[in-house]
C-alpha cells in the first residue's frame, strides 16, 4: 500500500511543483497525459520548475487623491475635488 500511495505521488511530482505557477493546468495535464513516457514526465517536471516570466510593474507616485466620483487627480492637502466639487 505504501509503495501505491509513494508511485502516484512521484508520478504527480510535477503537478505538485507546479500548483501555484500560472500554467499549472497545463502542467497538470502534460503530467496526466504524459507522464507515463518518461519524456512527458522530465518535461512537465522542468515546466514545473522553470521560473515565472518577470513582469515589470509600473510605479506611478500620485501627489494627491483620486475622487470617488469622477476619477481626477485632486492635490494632495484638498478636501474637495477640483471637478466635481464631492469631497474626496
């Protein structure tokens, strides 16, 4: 029984690598389908352990608050907005 339960986890090792990585369906499925040759299985493992594409993110500093109403960019201290006249 411990040999069963040790087989599956090792065959579904790539899939459990891989779970919180954005393709991790397709993965999942390389692994399911393809797993059983040992290619599919070496692919979906190094898939698995490849790292994440860096996606740069944008930084924009803002000087003010944003109004709830209509979106403009009022000057950081205000209590109104500039546009609309709502109180940010």
């Amino acid at each position: 029984m411990f040999f069963l339960i040790f087989s599956i986890l090792l065959y579904f090792l790539p899939a459990l690598i891989g779970r919180h990585k954005a393709d991790a369906m397709g993965i999942f499925l390389v692994n399911l389908l393809f797993g059983w040759t040992v290619i599919g299985w070496v692919i979906a493992l190094i898939w698995a352990c490849a790292a994440e594409r860096y996606v740069p993110v944008r930084f924009v500093p803002t000087f003010g608050r944003f109004c709830c109403q209509c979106g403009v960019l009022s000057p950081y201290g205000a209590h109104f907005c500039a546009a609309c006249g709502r109180a940010v």
